[in-house]
C-alpha cells in the first residue's frame, strides 16, 4: 500500500479534538505530583521519623516497577482490594497513577535543588526571627524553583508522553483514537505518524517555552 497523505492530514482534525484529554492528565497529573514531592522532599530532608522510612519505601517501589503496571494496579487491582473504588473511571486512575509515578521522581530533584541552596539563606532567615516553613516557602523554595525548573519541564513532558499508556485502560485520548483510526482503515503508518507529529509539536512548543523561561529565571544571576 502507498503513503496515503491526504489521509494522514485528514486524521489531525480528529486528533486534535482528543488532545485536551491528553494534556488534562499530563497537567493534572503535574500539579498533583509536583505538590506531592514537595511535600515528600520536605519529609526527607528534615527526617521526619515514621514519614521518612515510609516515604522511602514509596519512592523505591513506584521507581522500581512501571507505570502500565501502576495504572493496571489503581484501575484494576485496588477495586478488588477497596470495593468503594469500583466506579472510578480509567481517567482517574491514570492521574493518580501518573502523580504517583513522576512524584517518586521529581522529589528526587526537588530535593536535590533544595539542598543546593547555601545553608546560609536558611540560617539568615532564621535569625531574622522566620520560622522554618516560612523560610522554606519565602526564601529556599524560590532559589530551588530556579535549579529544579529545567528537570520538572523535562518530567512534565515525559509525562505528557505516558498519557499515550491511558488508552489501555480505556481513556479516549490520541493514542487511543489513533489505534481506533489506524485500525478500521489498515493505514497504521499514517495514523502512528499523525499522533507521533502531533505530540511532537507539543514537546517542540514546551522546549520553546522552557528556554525563554529559564533566561528570565536566571536574570537576576547574570552578572
């Protein structure tokens, strides 16, 4: 069978449609993880006992196994466990399941960029009469925002890759539609490359967007 062009650029209307379903897990999914490791970078960098072993634990498993298996477990296995979440719908778990993942990932960096902060903003703040929590939002995290801003674009994009995983727990996003398309037509090439070009642009446009705001993050350090 010949390359079918004018298929493929009639499926990007289509696609397009499921597009806000990707992104609406990948940015819901950001927002919740990103909270989540700050809460857990916190919890290991103070060594909060009981939390800290715990969050350890947590960090090592959703690390270790892979995400299809994460979703497989929240969207079929916990049901069997807690009957309450039999009517959670696939797009619920796969948020939770994405959160879950990138969040073990991203407190790594998070934590990493927070202990490269000099102690000394900490000790400065404190003698100013701050409390912790509040030096930690106001002076720290700020400062840490700036080292940790490249990786956590980086994991939002990969996340917004892993959404294409969804479709096996029945979500209507592009992946999804795109195996829909490609299969009632026969024309997997062009139906594969139409999503692969439109995630693609997307990764394209979040570089764009990461670059220029690095330059105006590090503005105030440019000498």
């Amino acid at each position: 069978m010949q390359f079918d062009l004018p298929y493929m650029l009639g499926l990007f209307p289509i696609l397009f449609k499921y597009l806000g379903t990707t992104m609406g897990m990948a940015v819901l999914g950001m927002i919740f993880a990103l909270i989540l490791a700050v809460v857990i970078a916190n919890i290991r960098i103070f060594k909060i006992p009981i939390l800290n072993p715990l969050c350890q634990v947590y960090i090592s498993f959703f690390r270790g196994t892979p995400l299809l298996v994460q979703m497989f477990l929240f969207y079929y296995g916990l049901p069997q466990l807690i009957p309450a979440l039999a009517g959670m719908n696939a797009f619920t778990a796969a948020v939770i399941a994405l959160t879950l993942h990138f969040a073990s990932y991203m407190t790594e960096s998070i934590r990493a960029a927070i202990i490269g902060i000099d102690r000394s903003q900490m000790e400065a703040s404190l003698s100013i009469g701050m409390t912790t929590p509040q030096a930690m939002c106001r002076i720290v995290l700020p400062q840490a925002t700036r080292i940790a801003f490249p990786s956590l674009v980086n994991y939002f994009i990969d996340m917004i890759k892993s959404t294409s995983l969804a479709f096996t727990l029945g979500v209507s996003e592009i992946m999804a539609k795109a195996q829909l398309e490609a299969a009632s037509s026969f024309k997997y090439l062009e139906a594969f490359l139409a999503v692969a070009l439109i995630y693609w642009g997307v990764v394209v446009i979040l570089t764009r967007i990461q670059i220029w705001t690095e330059k105006q993050l590090n503005k105030a350090y440019q000498r």
